[in-house]
C-alpha cells in the first residue's frame, strides 16, 4: 500500500510548481512531447496512482469490461432470457439506474470518510458488487429474469461507485490544474477507447466459445482490479466525524449543490446536455437483433458483431485523438453545434444499410457496418468530450465528486429517457425478434429527433475549455484548496468570468 504524505504539490496557471526552475507555461504550452513523454506528466503533476486508478477504472472496468459487458448482455437477453428486443431495450435501460443517482454516491464519498479515507472505501465497495453480481450472473442457468435484472443492476452500481470516486478525483485534479483539465479528460477518453477497442475485438469470441454467461463471469476480472485501485491509491487521512458533523457535512454539501445549480451558466448547460441525449432515441437493440437474425437480418456471427464494434472503438479513439490535437481550444458552443449536426447526418448511415441501399453502391453489407459503427463512435466521443470538460468546469471544490456526479447523472436520465423512448418506438412500430420490416422508419425518426437539440444550443456558454465558469468566491471557500494549500491570492491569475 503506498505510504500517505502530508501534503500533496500542486502547480497552477500563473504559479511555480515547487522545486521547479520554470513556470508551468513552459512545461504546458506547446506540446512538445510524445504520447509516452505526456503520459509521464501527468503522472508525475498529478500522482501515478490517479494514473493508475484513471487506467484501471476507464480503460479496464469501463473500457474493456464496458464492452464485453455490451455484447454479453446483448447475447444474454437474446439467447438466455429470449426476450422481444423492445423488452431488451427497457432492461437495459433499467440497468442505468444506478447511474441515475450518481449525486448520492458523490456525496458519500466528498462528505463521509470510512477509516479516514474518501476515495479509497468507495473503490473497494465498487469491485466488491461487480465480483459478487457478475458471478451470480455466470453461475445461475435457470436464473428469472427480475433477479438477473437485480444482479445487473448491482453490476452497474458498482460500475458507478467507482465511476462517480474517479470522477470526483479528476474534478478535483482539474481543479488544482486548471490548465490540465482537458487533459485528464483526454486521459480517460483514451483508456477507455483503447479498452473498449481491446474488448470488442476479442467480445465475439468469447461469446461463442464460452457463451454470454461465462462472458459475464469472466467480468470479474475487471472489478478486481478496481478493487486494487482502492488499496494503491494515494490519499491523505481525513479526519474522524461523528454521526451529527456527517448529517451537517451532507446538509452543506446539499444547500452548496443547490446554490451552485440555481446559477444560469450552471442549470442552463446541464438541461441542454440532458435534451442532447434524451432527443436521440436509443433503438441499438432493434439493430442488434436485425444484425444477428439468420431468416431477415444480415446473420451476422458473434465474432464479427465483436468485430463492428470493435472498429467503432478506433473511431472513438480518432475522436479522442481530434479532439486533444485540434478541438479543445474552440468554444464549446461551436464544439456542440457541428457535433450534433454531424450526429443526426451520421445515422443516416444506418438507414442506407437497414435500406440495403449501400449493396446500390457496390458495397458489402459487413464492409459498411463497419464503417457505419466507426463514423457513429468517432462522432459520438468528440460530442461528448466538450460535454465532460464543461461538467468538470461547473463543479465546486470540496464537493466536486457530488456536482460532477450530479452533471453526469442528468447525462445518464437522458440516456434512460433515450433507451426507454426507443424501446415504446420499436413497439410501436412492430420491431420484434423476427420482423423488422419498420426498422428503418424508427432509425429515421431518430435522426430527425436529433437535430432538436440544436434549438436549445444557446443554453450552453460561448466560453472556451481554458476558462472558468463558476464566481472565483465559490472556489475560495471550499476545503480542497485549503487542503491542497494553493495561494488563493494566485486564483485570480487563473480565473476568468464568463457572461450568463
């Protein structure tokens, strides 16, 4: 277990790092280093073990993990449970519950330490629900359909625990590095595209040679090693409250969420972001069931449906990759426009191959899947990296893993908002297991309803990612940066208003 030390040195924009010879300008400018140079950075600015719990919690649990997770329980519904793929829909939107109520497990872990520690209780509890969950799962055959729902939702809470603990320390990084913040983002895209990208290229496979269930045992793995994050990380002891300066802490930390939320530039880009999910109805299980039917779908193989997403995990990755490169600096407001334009122009890719209209063109069912998932992901992650930097920017410290859940809990409504819109379209228009002959009316209404969010656009700031949008008093009064010990008289250098 790594030692704890008192206190932790951190740099700001317009200070000098201790022990360094040259302002942080100089070492975050331009960047003039390669992919493994910037690694080490981060991990030297912002400690390995962020790094490592980064790496092992958005690369491994959510990544690789996540995409197993996603065509296991596909196949699971499918083949185990046979239910109709509107059904399939529902359930798995059911499952994002626990996502739902992120803010609950933000607060736990920002206002009450067990054996003096915030984060590291929180990983621990995290792997211990996804080993527990993942087996029942595996190792039941005959298990009802509601406590396979119950087992898959503990897997999922335990999912968002260690979510909602390594998101509340990236808003906390971000906080003490303002001009990092992009970057931690970019850290986690890219774990976890190139984890994803890892599961869904060997997904297919383990399906067919052992089966959706022995898949789901195998995930395991994953909750282990966020199990380990919890015993490797670095943090320091917080002090011991009692039962009574626990229920204050959480009254605080509600009115100060409350007070924060209630601000124009904080409620208005929260609603946008949740209208931006919740108009793009979710019909992937009405694709999945026409990809793999043998009478009147493509009959594609488990491998290959690893396969498609698997390539849709490299377009992620190039949205990652565009998005650090050439995007960051651009306003958010012109990030989301053209983002979500290119989103709704995107899925039209989906009704050319529902159609049949690319074999028109000369090319192979597979060979425009393949395209179609890439192209979708690709634009899917740069319209969604904005949206992370923005939520980490709206978070106050102290309780930044609450807010920053509560940001990301509304993302996760509007995706249960979503899920559940397309499971009542494709029953709506008669998508069921073996017919699919309105699929393609419910991919087109889809990307129509995705062009809505741009009405809205003007909820979200014109502000770019380097500047701050929250009053700089809000930052001042808050024990993070007491207990980071940052010059709050240097706050100002690095801190700029925005309009409402």
């Amino acid at each position: 277990m790594v030692e704890e030390s008192e206190e932790e040195t951190v740099a700001l924009a317009g200070s000098v790092p201790v022990g360094s010879e040259e302002p942080p300008d100089a070492v975050y400018g331009e960047p003039k280093w390669s992919p493994l140079d910037w690694f080490r950075m981060l991990s030297k600015e912002l400690h390995w073990s962020f790094v490592y719990g980064v790496v092992m919690m958005y690369g491994i649990s959510q990544g690789l993990g996540g995409s197993i997770w996603r065509v296991g329980s596909d196949y699971y519904w499918k083949d185990v449970q046979q239910v109709q793929p509107s059904a399939a829909q529902v359930y798995q939107g059911v499952t994002s519950i626990p996502w739902m109520i992120k803010p609950i497990w933000g607060l736990l872990t920002d206002v009450l330490p067990v054996a003096g520690y915030r984060r590291r209780p929180y990983f621990i509890l995290s792997g211990f629900l996804g080993v527990v969950s993942m087996l029942t799962l595996s190792l039941h055959n005959k298990l009802h359909v509601a406590f396979a729902l119950l087992a898959m939702i503990c897997s999922q809470a335990g999912v968002a625990i260690g979510d909602v603990t390594i998101d509340a320390l990236g808003a906390q990084k971000s906080i003490i590095h303002p001009t990092l913040a992009p970057d931690v983002q970019s850290l986690m895209g890219l774990s976890s595209s190139i984890g994803s990208l890892i599961g869904f290229s060997i997904s297919g496979l383990l399906v067919h040679a052992i089966g959706s269930q022995g898949v789901l045992g195998l995930l395991s793995i994953p909750a282990i090693l966020v199990l380990s994050v919890g015993l490797l990380l670095k943090e320091t002891v917080s002090p011991s409250y009692s039962l009574k300066q626990v229920f204050d802490k959480f009254r605080e930390a509600t009115i100060t969420m409350w007070e924060t939320f209630k601000l124009p530039q904080v409620w208005r880009p929260c609603f946008y972001i949740y209208l931006s999910i919740a108009l793009s109805l979710n019909v992937h299980e009405g694709m999945f069931y026409w990809y793999t039917d043998t009478s009147k779908g493509l009959s594609f193989s488990e491998g290959s449906v690893g396969l498609i997403f698997a390539i849709g995990s490299i377009g992620s990755l190039l949205g990652v990759v565009l998005y650090q490169n050439i995007l960051k600096d651009h306003p958010f407001r012109s990030l989301l426009f053209w983002s979500q334009l290119l989103l709704s122009l995107s899925g039209m890719l989906d009704l050319i191959l529902v159609l049949r209209l690319n074999l028109k063109l000369g090319m192979p069912n597979y060979f425009f899947a393949v395209i179609d998932e890439g192209v979708s992901q690709m634009v899917n992650r740069v319209k969604f990296m904005p949206m992370l930097v923005l939520g980490c920017k709206l978070c106050p410290s102290g309780i930044e893993g609450t807010f920053f859940a509560l940001v990301m809990s509304i993302e996760n409504v509007g995706s249960l908002t979503s899920s559940w819109g397309g499971g009542l379209l494709l029953h709506l228009l008669r998508v069921t297991r073996t017919e699919f002959s309105n699929l393609w009316a419910a991919i087109l209404i889809r990307n129509l309803m995705r062009l809505l969010p741009l009405l809205f656009l003007f909820l979200v700031p014109i502000s770019d990612h380097n500047s701050t949008i929250l009053p700089v008093e809000m930052l001042e009064q808050n024990n993070i940066l007491e207990t980071d010990r940052i010059p709050l008289q240097e706050m100002g250098d690095c801190v700029k208003d925005i309009p409402s």
